[in-house]
C-alpha cells in the first residue's frame, strides 16, 4: 500500500505540468493501470505506465471517431442528405 502511495504522490505533481497534462487519458489510465496493478501483484509503477499508454491510445481513438462523425455529419448538411445511423 505504501507503495501505491509513493507512486501517486511522484505521479500527481508531474501528471500536473503543462506538457504531460496535454495526454489526453494517460491521467485516468495511470490512475486505473496503477490500482490495477498494485492489485495484480504489487507493480502498481508498472501499471500506471501502462495504462497511460493505454489511456491515451483510447482518447485518440475516441477523437479521432468523434471528428470523423463531425465532418460526416457537416457533409450530409451541406448536401441536404441524411446520415446513415
């Protein structure tokens, strides 16, 4: 427990800087990928990495999913077509 601890209090203040904070994910996923790894075995460190990676993978998806429904949606507006869903 002790070591989930110090991994969260290393992690917090640098999930804070400007440059890090822009990862879209990696916080919720660190978070997640770090209890889930303390529990798994005690490589809570480990897990937190992990689920940055993963996290911020998700959220890319996720943009990149929600600009194309935007552009599709904007297109069957300026043809006065409806979108297939």
């Amino acid at each position: 427990m002790h070591k989930l601890l110090l991994a969260i209090a290393i992690a917090a203040p640098i999930a804070l800087l400007p440059g890090v904070s822009g990862a879209k994910g990696c916080v919720k996923g660190a978070v997640v990928g770090g209890v889930v790894g303390h529990v798994a075995g005690h490589h809570a460190v480990v897990g937190a990495a992990a689920g940055c990676v993963i996290g911020h993978h998700h959220a890319k998806v996720k943009e990149r999913e929600a600009a194309a429904a935007q552009s599709q949606d904007s297109a069957a507006k300026s043809t006065g077509a409806t979108p297939d869903h």
